[in-house]
C-alpha cells in the first residue's frame, strides 16, 4: 500500500478517501438515543489545537456533528466519550 493512495486533502488535511461524504452523513445523524434520543453535541474550537479550529480526529468545523466514533466527541447524556459509551444504541 503506497502513502498516498487512498487519501485525499480536506479542509488542509489529509484523510482517508470519502470521508467528506462520511462528515456530511454525520450532519444528519443529529440524535443519540438512549433508548429516548438526545441531541449529539456538536464540535466546539478547543483551545489546545491553536492552528486549526478543527477537530483533530475528524476534521468536523465548530457546530457541525462529529463523524460517528470519532474520539472527540462527548455523550450528551453521561458527558463521556461518545465514541466508547455502552448506553448509545447503536443501530
Ligand atoms: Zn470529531
Ligand atoms: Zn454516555
């Protein structure tokens, strides 16, 4: 497997190929159910990452959804990682 097969620049990044699509599916998956739904929380600019307003594991602006599993995002319902929380149904 070469470096850059598979790749593609997004928003000064490199990423896998498709994962634009992926970001913009995740704009649609805009609730958590527990089994009631919650609103997922949107990214917020962290002050630790001064270079980019991004977040660093999905590349999601502020105020836009995290890709599903992505180790930044917090559970709206225990405040925890989103990405490793056992009360999320995950269909
Ligand atoms: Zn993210
Ligand atoms: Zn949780």
């Amino acid at each position: 497997m070469s470096d850059d097969e598979g790749m593609e620049l997004f928003r000064g990044k490199w990423v896998v190929a498709g994962w634009p699509e992926k970001l913009a599916a995740a704009q649609t998956l805009t609730h958590y159910r527990f089994p009631g739904p919650m609103a997922r929380i949107p990214h917020r600019r962290i002050r630790m990452w001064p270079r980019s307003n991004l977040c660093d594991d999905c590349t999601a602006r502020p105020g836009e959804l995290h890709v599903p599993g992505c180790l930044t995002e917090r559970c709206p319902k225990c405040g925890g990682q989103a990405a490793l929380c056992e009360d999320i149904i995950r269909s």
